[in-house]
C-alpha cells in the first residue's frame, strides 16, 4: 500500500504545544499582513475614498471572477526597512474570465504609490512570475512615479520594469495597463509598452512631464487634462486604446480584454480528478515543533497536502534523512523531496540526484519540503566525499528543468538550502511557515565558531581570553543571525513569495502547480553538469 499512515497524535502535549507555537507565530505574521492591507493608513484611505476611488485589493476584487481565489505574492515586502510593509504595491495571481493572470496594483494611499526600492523589486519578482508561467499581466496603475529621495536605489535598475513589459509582449504574453491616476515620468511607459491601455475618465495622467516641469522646461502653459488625460490620449494622442467613464466601468472592460485573449492563454489542466487528503489539513499546525532542534517526520506533512495521502516512496530504506517520493496534487503529478531529520549524507545527496534525474526524465514537478540543517560534516564525511556528494545534488537541483516549488517548514540552512532549491535557484515559487529559519548556519553554531577563531587568535598571539567579552559577542551574535533568519525578515527582502499558514499549503500549492502547468517545460534529457563520482 501506498497511502501513508499517520503515526501524529492530536491528544499528546507535545502535539498540543507545538500548536501553541505556531498559532502564537502565525498571530505575528497576520499582525504584519494587515499593516500591508491598511496601507498608508486610515487618513490617506479616506482621503483617496472622498475622491471617489476605489483602494488596490477592491479594483482587484472587482477584475478577478467572483468567489475565487487570490494567491497574494510578497505582501510582507519591505519589512523591517523604513517603508511601508507591502512595498506600496498588491501582486497576486488569480483569475479573470476563467483566466490566469498576473495582476498588480499600485497603493496610492502610501506616498501616492510612489515606487521605493522594494516596490522595485517586488514589481520585477512578479515579471519573472509573469514570465516563467506565461501569465497574462495586468497592471492596474496609480502612482506618482519614484520616491525622489531613494532614486539612486530605483533609478539604474528600474529600467527593468521596462525591459520585461517589452519581453512579456515579444513572448506573446499579453500585458494590459489600466490607468486610474497618476502614471507620470517613467511611469509613463507602463501603458506605453503595454499591449492594451485603458484610461479612466477625469482620472488618468499620463504625461512624461506634468504642467511645472513643462513650464521649466519650455516655458509652455499646460492643464493636465491636455496634456496626458483619458480624453486627449483616446482622442488625440492614440495611447489610450479604451475610454473608461468610472473605475467599474475601466476594470469591466479590463475584463473583456482578457476574454477575447484568445488561445494563446489555454493551459493544462490536472492529469486526474483532485482528492482530498485522508488527514485533517488543520493537523499542520502540531507538526513542527517552537525548537527546530526537535526532528519530526515529514512524511506527516505530505499525508496532509496529497491527494489521498497516496505516496509512493522512492528509496525508502536508503539515505533515510531524505524521502522523496511521487504523489499527486490536486490532479496533477509531482515528486516530492522533503527532509527528515534535518542533516544530508553522502546517501541522500545521491539519492536526491538520482530522483531529480527521473522527475525530469518524466517532465514532473518537483516539490522541495525543508528542514536541514545543510550537509554533514567531520572527518569521516569529508574523507566519504560528502563535497562531491552535496555537488552532486546542487548539480542536479541547478540544472533541472522542471518546474520546482519550495516550501520552507523548519531549519534552511547552509549549502542543504541550496540542494533543496532555495531562492538562488530560480524556484518558480517559495512560500516559508511561520515556524521557518533560513541562514548560513544556526545562531549558536555560528556564535561559537566565531568565538572559537577568536580563542585561537589570542592562544596565537600568546594573550588571556576574555570570557566576559567573549559571552557578550556570543550573545550579540546570537540575537542577530536569529533575528535575520526569521521568515517575517526573508519574506520583508523578497527571498520568498510569501509566508504562508501551514494549513494553506495544499491550496497554495495547488494554485502555483495551476499556473506553472500554463507554460509548456521539458526535462532536462543529460544535460546536466559533470558528477564526480
């Protein structure tokens, strides 16, 4: 039989404070999110309500089909900086008349949806997204511009967003911009390389440079209305292909933009009916315990996100600390590589190559479920070819050509972050736990290996050792790899996609399988790096 059998017990206290844990974690990640949700805050919301507008998440709620989902990307972007959380700026996937879409939209509550640094980065996050799936991109736009005084941080690297407006387009991926505001300077060019502009009446602005600078610049009097409103560019200028008299009416025709898209936005479906676990999804939350240093099975995890809790175990018996294995979610077909007791041998690194190999073999998309505290060392390793071996597994993770999706649920640390497809290696999607910790080693390794170069330092030099000093740098070390390996800080630098509660993590990844089977992918066929063997 392949359907896994639960050995996790609801009733236990370990269960129970585990639970207790992460509800208490997940508390704080909601706390986050809704600073992102109330944007510039309650006076900049009213003000842009008494005129008449609508805020980023209703436009969006309005484009998207009734009653379904939103797969929210990056909202905790920027914190821990000096911006806003969320970056000024919503980015999600969902669908509009029964198609997938990038969309994103501009806060204009924080600054005036200015762009800082962070609002740069996320926008181009969800090009890449856009991209890699083939997803039509919808922009729904309101912003000043760049936020003047963080130019040096947008300026250069900003003409990306460019760069990928005209590349979405050349891809035959279409990009449509509906403009409710402001979309002056640079701004400018997002309904000018866009496929489809749609203007709202009274509303729009779209004009390289405003009245002031004009008159600067030439001495010419100017109104903004002729000079970039709805009006001029449907009538005049020709940049606005569709005149919307309100914002319902813009997002109305937004939609029938995306209707008749034609058959270039058809995807693939799921090879098989979807079915549920045979285990409760709320289940998730006793799994991990508050101490990472705690093992748990990951196989528990996999009962609760498959379909049926059917798992056919690759290599049971071999390299135990990694089970991999096939699986379907939601319908469609996936392997599934998922840590156990945190450390990679020589054995699971050979294994995980073996089984990336057969994934791509069999063009199927491979889940990366972590906790590891990276690869194994000492001396009997090293002399075992531990390097070679992790090489072997970062080769394969590199040079796969399947789509991967990557689900921190505890410890990331080290090269193990690398084999198990952290960020750096391009996964179509990342989403953490709020139980998840990602840094080059844990704190109190990386305290007391700093604190063992300073003894040998000082033995060197033949100087006493200073253990108050010592136990104060230690701590100080301490206090900040933990605060750095926290989710709420990865997610604020966009090293995820966003963290997500563990019971969401069947639907989430359903919907990322969704948007990653809407462009065509092959497996890598040997063109992989050389092993060394």
């Amino acid at each position: 039989m392949t359907v896994l059998a639960s050995g996790l017990d609801p009733s236990s206290a370990a269960y129970a404070d585990n639970r207790a844990a992460m509800l208490e974690k997940l508390a704080a990640v909601e706390a986050e999110h809704a600073k992102a949700v109330a944007g510039g805050g309650e006076k900049y919301t009213a003000r842009h309500r008494s005129r008449g507008k609508l805020l980023a998440r209703e436009r969006i709620e309005l484009l998207l089909d009734p009653d379904t989902p939103f797969l929210e990307l990056s909202p905790l972007a920027a914190w821990g900086s000096d911006y806003t959380v969320g970056a000024s700026l919503v980015t999600g996937i969902g669908l509009i008349e029964g198609t997938e879409c990038l969309v994103t939209a501009s806060d204009p509550t924080v600054r005036g949806g200015a762009s800082n640094p962070w609002t740069l980065k996320k926008a181009l996050r969800a090009n890449e997204i856009a991209l890699a799936n083939r997803l039509p991109l919808v922009s729904l736009v309101e912003s000043g511009g760049a936020d003047l005084p963080s130019q040096k941080e947008i300026f250069i690297p900003g003409g990306a967003l460019f760069r990928d407006l005209t590349r979405l387009s050349a891809a035959g991926i279409p990009t449509i911009a509906v403009v409710f505001g402001n979309s002056t300077a640079g701004g400018a060019y997002i309904p000018g390389m866009s496929d489809h502009v749609i203007m709202v009446k009274g509303r729009a602005k779209v004009f390289l440079g405003g009245p002031p600078l004009v008159k600067m610049a030439t001495g010419e009097e100017s109104d903004d209305e002729s000079l970039g409103g709805a009006e001029m560019h449907a009538r005049t200028s020709g940049l606005a292909d569709h005149f919307a008299v309100d914002e319902p009416d813009a997002l109305r025709q937004a939609r029938r933009v995306v209707a008749r898209l034609g058959g270039r936005t058809a995807r693939r479906g799921p090879e098989a009916p979807p079915v549920p676990p045979l285990y409760d999804e709320d289940e998730l939350l006793g799994i991990v315990a508050g101490d990472l240093k705690a093992p748990f099975d990951p196989r528990e995890v996999v009962a609760r996100i498959v379909d049926g809790s059917d798992f056919d175990e690759f290599k049971p018996l071999y390299g135990p600390s990694l089970v991999t294995g096939w699986a379907r979610l939601h319908g469609y077909l996936v392997g599934v590589l998922a840590n156990a007791q945190g450390v990679l041998f020589s054995a699971e690194s050979q294994k995980a190559a073996h089984f990336i190999q057969l994934a791509n073999q069999r063009d199927v998309p491979l889940v990366f479920l972590h906790n590891t505290t990276g690869y194994m060392v000492g001396r009997a390793y090293e002399q075992g070819g531990i390097v070679k071996h992790g090489a072997m597994m970062i080769n394969a993770v590199s040079n796969s050509r399947v789509p991967h999706l990557s689900v921190l649920m505890g410890a990331s640390y080290g090269a193990g972050h690398y084999g198990m497809c952290g960020r750096a290696f391009d996964p179509r999607f990342l989403f953490s736990w709020p139980s998840a910790k990602s840094a080059v080693m844990g704190p109190q390794q990386l305290a007391g290996v700093l604190s063992i170069v300073a003894r040998a330092s000082a033995a060197a030099r033949g100087r006493p050792y200073d253990e108050e000093a010592d136990a104060g740098l230690r701590a100080m070390v301490e206090r900040q790899i933990e605060s750095e390996s926290l989710p709420l800080f990865l997610s604020g630098r966009l090293y995820d996609d966003g963290v997500i509660d563990p019971r969401d993590t069947r639907t989430v990844l359903g919907l990322c399988l969704s948007a990653v089977h809407g462009a065509p992918f092959e497996g890598a066929r040997g063109g992989f790096g050389v092993f060394r063997m």
